[in-house]
C-alpha cells in the first residue's frame, strides 16, 4: 500500500477512538490516556496511549507502536490490512488495493479464497448432510438431542465417504494452490518430492465449522461416524493454514460474544458438543476450548470480551487436568474463575439434556470459587491424614497460590488450604512468601537493566521524534550529523544515530529501541512532553554533552597520569599534562 495513504490515514486517524473501540480507555492526565493491556493480562492499567503523539505503550509486556501496529496485533493482520482497516473505521475511501510487495499481494489474495473455499466447503457439508447416505448421521445427531435448529445455527454438515466427489466439486472453482492451502484436502509424497493426487481430508464424518470472531469458517472439526481402527481418529481437526492456528480460536465465541459482555462472564466448556447443547438450552455465553487445556492466546482472546470464567470441565480425569492448568493460566492472567463439578459424573453436555436447563443454571449458581475446588482436588488426591500427603497437598496448591496476582486473595487462599488440610498457617504464609519474594528479586533485576539517560539525551530523543519540518528537530539532526563526537560514551548512542539518520518522519521509534529497557524508557521519555521543544534546548543539551564528554576525558587523563608518574615515563606525563591544560581549560570557558 502506498505509504502516503498510510501516513494520511494515521493524520486523519484518532488513536484514542480507535484503539477505544477494542478497550475502555482513561483520561490519565493531558494527552494521555490509561487502560488494561490487551495484550498481556494485568488488573492495574500498564497501557498508556498518546494522543498527541499518537502511539501506545505498555509498560508491562513492552508492548509498543503506532495505531497499525496496534490494530495489526489485535486482529492477526498484515500491515496493508491494518491500513485499510482504520481508514474504513475513519470513514476514509481506499484507494485501490496496492501492496508493498507482491508477496504480501499474493498471501493477501490466497487468504481471501482460503475464506471462500471454506465457506463453499462449509455450504457443501450441510448439503451432504441431508443426502442419504448421512442418515446415519443425522441419526446420530438425533441421539445425541442436537435439532434441526442445532444444525442449522451451527451449521453442522456431513464429509460423504469418499476421496473424489468433493474434489471434483471444487477442482473447477479454485486453483490448486487453494485446494491445497485449504487443509480440507490430503495428498501423499510422490517420492520425488512432488505432492500426489488429491483426496478429501474429512470423509464419513460429521463436520462442525470453527469460525473466526467475525463468523467466518476459517477451519472444521470433524467426528467419526464409525468407532472403529479403520476410521481413523474420532475427532479430526483441519491442519493449520494462513487462516487457521491451533489454539488460537475459541469455539463459539462469535456468538457467544455479546451475551458474555452483558452477563459480564464467560462460561468455558470442553468440547463442542457440550457448547452446542449448552448454547441451545438458551446459556448463550458458552465457550469451547476445543482441546484439553487453555493457552495463552486463547486467556488473551477472552479477556478482551470479560474477566470472569466459569469453567466446567469434563469430570474424568483428562478433563480435571486440563481444568488445573486451565486455571492456573487465567489465574496468572488476572481472571477471576469458578469452578462447575456437575453431579453424577456428566459432562455438561449430558447434564443439559437428562436434568434440564433449570438444573444446569443452578449447578452454574452453585459454581465454587477455584481455591475451593482445587483445595477440594488437593484433599482428594492427597487425603491429608499423614505428614507426608499433606506436604503433597501443600505442594499441589503452593504454585497455584503463587500465581495469583492479589496479595488478599493470595492470603485467603493460603488460610483456607491451612485450615482444610490442618496445616501450620504460619508456616504456609512462610512457604508462600520466600516464593513471592523470589518473583520481586526477578523484576527488580530486570529494571536495573535499564540504560541510563542523561537528560541532554531525554531531550534530543524527543527532539529527533518531532515531526518534519520542526525547527528543534532539524536543529537536532544538524548537530549530531556534524559533530559526531557527541555521541562518544553515550548511553543512546545507537538510538540517538538511528533517529538523527531517519530522512522521513519516524513512525515506529519503539522499533528502532534495542531491548525491552531501552523501549520502556523511551516510551517514558516521548510521553513526558507534548509541549514543543525551544531551539536553545536543544544547543543546551548540545553543550551539557560535550561537557561531560571533557569530565569524562578529564577523569580518563587523570588515570592516565597517576599511572605514567608510577611508571616514571616522563614523556607520557608531558603528553597528558599538555593535554589536561587544554582540557580544563575548555571546561572552565564551556
Ligand atoms: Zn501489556
């Protein structure tokens, strides 16, 4: 995309509006404005936007750019995306598409067949479902309570038993690179490293779409008709394609998304099957993490919807497991999470279908705070009757109690888990706290990696970021350019370079920053001042550089003297005592 285009919408784009409409944001004085990452979780806001220098930065994952970067992040996309993306927001006409290379042309092209074939495949396998050979299928729907109305919204389809009818379909309508960027078709090695024919990947299946956050197919799970070897898996997933990563999607959360912001929670299931029954009883506000424990991408997902999670894993033991971990993530990630066990043993799935929606809402009110649960999962595993099972249990709860970021709640935790497991509380708050105390040591560490600025450096920095034209900011890449020697020793040398080097407008300084400290200080230093810079500024800081460059020498010579005096050289002296005239001479008149 043209990068004047890029520029005019980043001018005519409101950075607060934009990233506003993905977070809630704050006024946190002037210009600035607060709000919780979106990209790490965290309960006390570490994200900072600029208006008016129109960039954000998080304090506590480093997390930094302009509104492209941002809107690139949030949503998976390429820059020219991002672009077209905020000017559509902004209401502003594209011009017609160009990328910057026709790399990005192409993936930008194979990505949106890779929408359509999944879309036609999707209509294709609701079609089949109503042939005759699916009726078993549907009769195994049927078995399973999933209606006609369950069908439809999620738009569940049958793959017939068969390598060729699909592909001779779709051979016609897309290219072979399509076909086979798509996942939905398998092909072997020829052997001589050319791919062989293709057949379909899903056949004699029940196919169930998974849908990206604006409802479009992206990618399709799959269930065996038959339980046999032969079958193969009894659930089998698309492979990972340019549209489709494993463990980034959340099933459902395309529809579920509204009503998860109005309960203000999100209930989180395990497996599709259990979603839809749940959505059908009218519990709109289900997830299915489609596998067996959370990951990240999928906390940080959800947490741009809601903060609260029920989690109502399946009872066996995969599904208790999957639960702890599950938990332990978005207890780390600052989610507040309760726990469903249902009774009988059922999955929620089956749970719905024998006991009712009714039953189902009041297991959900019944839902235990996750301490509980997993205090509850400690004395199970460990009943805690000998000395030896009760370290065990303290040693299954320890680390969940060290994730969670309240201090209160963290102590909470640990009384509770005293008491039911009659244990010392005085030596738990002891266990907890050395763990603690090792996290601090961490943080600090890495913050006294920091580099230090001097403030003629601060200055400069700030200079060299103004836009084009601004008399501070040329003044500032004059004398750097001219006088090299002002950088000698300084800590932001290289970035103060790569600033003073930049010929257009510097749209991303954070990119330019060599590490995760360097980034959060220069993000401290651009935000500190919006009001402009005075040409005498920056000849100040100039000279304030030069001047300690001479301290710096002058302490140098000084060495060098007391060493050359030791070793009887008396040349040398000479030499640097000449020189150290010179010098002190130009520190008195500078
Ligand atoms: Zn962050």
């Amino acid at each position: 995309m043209a990068d004047g285009f890029a520029q005019s919408v980043k001018q005519q784009a409101d950075i607060v509006r934009i990233i506003g409409e993905y977070i809630r944001l704050n006024r946190s004085g002037g210009q600035s404005f607060k709000g919780l990452c979106p990209f790490h979780k965290e309960k006390t806001p570490s994200f900072n936007v600029q208006a008016a220098q129109q960039f954000f930065h998080c304090f506590g994952c480093g997390q930094s750019g302009d509104v492209f970067t941002f809107v690139q992040k949030m949503e998976n996309i390429s820059f020219p995306e991002a672009v077209r993306s905020v000017a559509q927001k902004c209401g502003i006409p594209l011009p017609k598409r160009e990328f910057s290379s026709p790399e990005e042309a192409q993936a930008s092209r194979l990505r949106s067949k890779l929408m359509e074939i999944h879309e036609q495949a999707c209509l294709y396998f609701e079609e089949q479902l109503q042939s005759p050979e699916a009726a078993r299928a549907r009769e195994y729907l049927t078995g399973r309570g999933v209606t006609a109305e369950a069908i439809r919204e999620f738009r569940i389809g049958y793959a017939p038993d068969s390598y060729s009818t699909m592909r001779d379909r779709f051979q016609s309508a897309f290219d072979e690179e399509v076909l086979r960027g798509s996942g939905l078709f398998s092909s072997r090695d020829q052997g001589d490293g050319a791919a062989g024919p293709m057949y379909a990947r899903f056949r004699k299946r029940i196919t169930f779409p998974i849908r990206n956050e604006a409802g479009r197919v992206i990618a399709f799970t799959a269930r065996a008709l038959d339980n046999d070897e032969k079958a193969g898996p009894k659930y089998l997933n698309s492979p990972e394609t340019p549209l489709y990563t494993k463990g980034h999607v959340l099933f459902n959360l395309d529809k579920a998304k509204q009503a998860i912001r109005q309960f203000e929670f999100a209930l989180l299931v395990e497996g599709q099957m259990d979603c839809i029954s749940v959505y059908m009883a009218g519990i709109t506000n289900v997830l299915a993490t489609s596998g067996t424990a959370f990951t990240e991408a999928q906390v940080r997902l959800l947490g741009r919807h809601t903060r609260q999670v029920v989690v109502n894993f399946d009872p066996d033991t995969a599904g208790a497991n999957a639960a702890e971990k599950s938990i332990a993530l978005l207890i780390e990630e600052g989610f507040s999470v309760k726990v469903v066990t249902l009774e009988g043993g059922l999955d929620p799935d089956r749970y719905v279908r024998e006991r009712g929606t009714q039953a189902y809402i009041a297991a959900l009110r019944g839902a235990r705070r996750h301490s509980d649960y997993l205090i509850e999962r400690a004395r199970t595993l460990f009943p805690p009757v000998t000395p030896d099972a009760k370290v065990k249990a303290l040693n299954f709860l320890l680390p969940h109690m060290q994730h969670i970021p309240s201090r209160i709640a963290r102590d909470e935790f640990a009384a509770d888990a005293a008491q039911k497991l009659a244990i010392d509380s005085a030596l738990l708050r002891q266990e907890l706290k050395q763990a603690a105390f090792a996290r601090r040591t961490d943080v600090r560490s890495q913050s006294s990696a920091a580099p230090g600025w001097s403030e003629a450096e601060k200055l400069l920095l700030r200079a060299l970021t103004l836009p084009i034209g601004d008399p501070a900011r040329d003044a500032a890449r004059q004398r750097l350019t001219e006088e090299p020697a002002l950088y000698e020793g300084l800590a932001a040398a290289s970035l103060l370079a790569a600033f003073a080097a930049a010929e257009e407008a510097i749209s991303n300084p954070f990119a330019l920053a060599p590490d995760e400290a360097s980034r959060h200080l220069l993000a401290t230093v651009l935000m500190k001042g919006s009001q402009e810079i005075q040409l005498e500024q920056v000849e100040n800081a100039c000279q304030s550089l030069r001047h300690s460059r001479l301290e710096r020498r002058q302490r140098e010579l000084r060495r060098s003297l007391a060493e050359a005096e030791l070793r009887n050289d008396a040349i040398t002296v000479q030499e640097l005592m000449a020189e150290k005239i010179a010098l002190d001479r130009d520190l008195r008149e500078g």
